[in-house]
C-alpha cells in the first residue's frame, strides 16, 4: 500500500479541490496517508490560548480525517511507527510545538526558574555574572560580553533572531556566503538538484577546502549527533539554503519545518508539496543521500491517485515478465522447487507488493504468488490490513461473497488462526486462493494464483488465453 506524506500547505487548502478531496476520501482504503510532528508546528501556529480556534479546530480535523492514525514519530535516533490519532497526539506532545523558539527567549528562564513563589533567576543570573572573562570579548553574529551573563544573553538573542527573524536570516545568508560572486551563486541556484552537491563540492575544492560539503556538514555538528540521521538532513537541507540554493524568504523556524517535513515524507513512497523551493531542496538532499522517495505538485497528484487505484488489478504485464527468460535447470533434486519473482510497481489489490512464480520441477506443477514483503517497503503500518479487507469487499461486490469472505478469513484472521482460507475466481479459468503465512510478527495474507492444470499454460500463448 502506498504511502503518502502531505506537505501542510496540501492539507490546508485540500478542501478547496473539491474534486481531489471526493476522490481521496473515496479511494482512502487503497492509500496510506501519514502525518508527523511537524504537521504540528505548522498547524500550531493558528491556535490561540485566548480562544477563537474554529480554524485550528477544522485543520485538526481536517488532518485526522485524511491521516486516521498513521504517525510517525523520531525520537532517540529511531524512527517509529506509531497507531495515534492527531488529536491524542495533540493531548500528548503536539500542543507544545513549536517549542524550540520558546526556548531560547530570556523570558523562558525567568519563568522556568521561578518556582513555588522563589526567584530562582535573580539566584542563576547572579552566579553567572560572577564569572568575569577579563575583557569585552566580540564574537561574530553573537555580539559583545564580558562575564558569564552577558555571553548567555548574546546567545540566546541570536539563537532567537535566527529562528524567528525573517530579516536576520538573510542578513546572516549574505554574511555566510559572501565569498560566492553573483556568477557563482547564479550557478548554484540553477544548478538541478541532482548535481548541487556535485557543483558545491567543485567549489569548496576549487577554494582549498579538503572535505566536502557532506562531511563540513557532519564535522559541525557535535560529536554524539553525527550518527543522527534527522540532524544530518536537516543540516544538509539548511546548508543548500545558506549557500544560495533557492533559499527561501522566510526564519529559520519555517525553514526548519520544511526540513522536517522532507525527512519524514522521505519515508514514504510520495510526498505532495506546492512549495517549489522545498522540493528543489529535498530533491537534492533525496539524490546525494540515495533516497527513492518521489516529490510531485497537487496538480499531478489526482493523476497519480487514479493511475494508482486503476494499476492495483493490472497482472497480465507482471505475470508475463517473470515468465519470461526463465533459466529452469535441466537436472535437479525430486523436490527442487525453482522461483522467479519481482517488486510489484502497482501493489496488487492495494496491498501485495511481490510476485512470484513457483514451478515444482519434478512434477511440472506452478501457481503464482502475492504477497507483502516488508523489506520492499520504505514503512508498514498494522492498518494496512484492515484496508486490504475493505478493497476486498469492494471487489467481491456480492453480499452473499462478502459474508463468506468475513467468516471464512477475516474472522479467523483476527483470531489468528492459521486455517483462514477464501478462494474466489479471477476469470472463469483462474483460481484465487487468499491464505495466511506465519512469520516472527504474527500472521500476514498471502494469494495463490491457480491456473488450469495444462503443460501449455506457461507459455506466453497460454498466459493470454487466461486472461481472456
């Protein structure tokens, strides 16, 4: 089942495309919609403690009717999986974003360190004027100081301006890249996504740097967060920006959620965004970390949608491909089982992701298998089940099929009984058989495609006849 990430300028206006919206709705059962904590940040930023959040309240729900409870969640340098609605995420973390601009505000500390009535604050910062350094140190971007105190309060007045200060940011761009002539930064900025890392690497090069921009990226980073995957691209993704590479008009805090949204969106098979230089960016950072994950616009997503749902019972052309250039061996054991499979770029019925074709050699007998390898999936979500079942009623149509369908397998299913079981026909000559396969993790469906049992079926001609 595919999955999709929606970048929050999609999900916000969705309703507004009708025709997109209907159709999702619709065809949900045959998709994967996630969201991430940086949904929350965005969404965030329309609530109001004062009250008067009829907006806020409709995105929320908005985000919960397309998502359901596909979250995914980093923390600890692992990504998760979870099963959470956006509005228990939002009881449990998501009210608190976006947190790290509260952070760095002074105000944050007087407060924090005001507890049960004591001034704590008056206590720290007289501690930290004690400390004197001797002299009025200037550091770049940071400021003036002279004690302990002073420095803190550069920093945090930094920290604060780059995150919230639109203004501020480019000031600081303009100083971080002023050694990029206009021809220079003409260049990176019309460079194709795939080739940027390539063309900013020549330049540090050409400029006597010894490493490339990866590892500069790495290198700033402290020593316990260089194995962080999230930092790394997120730090690769801002440091495109900082070097002029359709760097956005926007604080640090916008540009750092669209990182966040690229990194978790690279976990799944789609993500849709309208905002061109986002994607641009994570194009790039997608192509030097080997990231399969494809970016499109709305207008193209219905298309994709609908290729989608259309490709799900589209077998023929699979079939005939792991037929085709066997290599069967002419001696073998009695009981050599030989197998030809391949990664189904359409899941069959929504779900079945591999195909493979299995022929008992000693006996001549084959059938056709589909089933979901989890390893040709960039993530795997429990409900995927539930919508495979829900497909499969839509396909079996007949209330009479449909009942049978739910005693035979999907109740046994749920019961975890090994003997769940269900055949129905394809065509008039083709067997379906839905069974399970048992592995660490429980029970998974599988299906058994049978042909006609003739010497000529798996021939190309025979094939066709089939599917007639």
């Amino acid at each position: 089942m595919k999955k999709i990430y929606l970048d929050w300028n999609i999900i916000n206006h969705l309703e507004e495309n009708s025709e997109l919206y209907d159709y999702i709705r619709q065809y949900q059962s045959h998709f994967v919609f996630v969201y991430s904590p940086a949904h929350f940040s965005d969404l965030m930023k329309s609530y109001k403690e004062s009250g008067g959040n009829t907006y806020f309240e409709k995105d929320l729900k908005r985000l919960e009717s397309i998502c359901e409870t596909h979250l995914m969640y980093y923390s600890d340098k692992k990504m998760s999986i979870c099963n959470c609605p956006p509005t228990e995420f939002l009881e449990k973390e998501g009210k608190y974003y976006p947190t790290i601009k509260d952070v760095f505000s002074p105000d944050y500390f007087k407060k924090a360190l005001h507890v049960n009535g004591v001034d704590l604050y008056n206590l720290f910062s007289n501690g930290l004027k004690s400390i004197s350094l001797g002299k009025t140190i200037e550091l770049p971007f940071i400021g003036g100081f002279s004690n302990g105190l002073e420095l803190l309060n550069c920093a945090l007045s930094f920290f604060e301006k780059i995150l919230m200060d639109k203004v501020y940011v480019k000031n600081f761009r303009t100083i971080t890249s002023n050694n990029l002539t206009d021809k220079e930064i003409t260049k990176i900025n019309g460079c194709a996504p795939d080739k940027i890392i390539e063309t900013i690497n020549a330049y540090l090069f050409e400029h006597g740097c010894e490493d490339d921009f990866t590892k500069l990226v790495k290198k700033a980073l402290l020593e316990n967060s260089q194995d962080d995957e999230k930092l790394i691209f997120e730090s690769l993704y801002v440091g495109l920006d900082f070097m002029r590479f359709h760097s956005d008009q926007r604080d640090l805090m916008n540009i750092l959620t669209d990182a966040d949204h690229a990194y978790y969106g690279s976990f799944c098979d789609v993500i849709v965004t309208e905002d061109a230089k986002m994607r641009l960016k994570a194009d790039a950072v997608f192509s030097n970390l080997n990231i399969s994950t494809r970016i499109i616009c709305e207008k193209d997503f219905l298309q994709f949608l609908k290729d989608e749902v259309s490709g799900e019972v589209m077998i023929e052309d699979p079939i005939k491909e792991v037929l085709s250039n066997q290599h069967i061996p002419e001696s073998y054991d009695a009981d050599t089982c030989y197998g030809k499979w391949k990664k189904l770029d359409f899941h069959y019925l929504g779900y079945f992701n591999k195909l493979e074709f299995q022929l008992i050699v000693s006996t001549g007998r084959h059938l056709f298998v589909f089933s979901k390898e989890r390893k040709l999936e960039k993530c795997v979500y429990y409900s995927e089940t539930d919508k495979f079942f829900a497909i499969m009623k839509d396909l079996l149509h007949e209330p009479c099929a449909i009942k049978l369908f739910e005693t035979e397998y999907v109740e046994k299913y749920k019961l975890k009984d090994k003997n769940a079981s269900f055949c129905f026909y394809f065509t008039s000559q083709i067997q379906m058989i839905l069974s399970v396969e048992e592995d660490n993790d429980g029970l998974f469906p599988i299906l058994y495609m049978v042909l006609p049992i003739s010497d000529d079926y798996t021939s190309q001609n025979g094939i066709d006849n089939c599917f007639d």
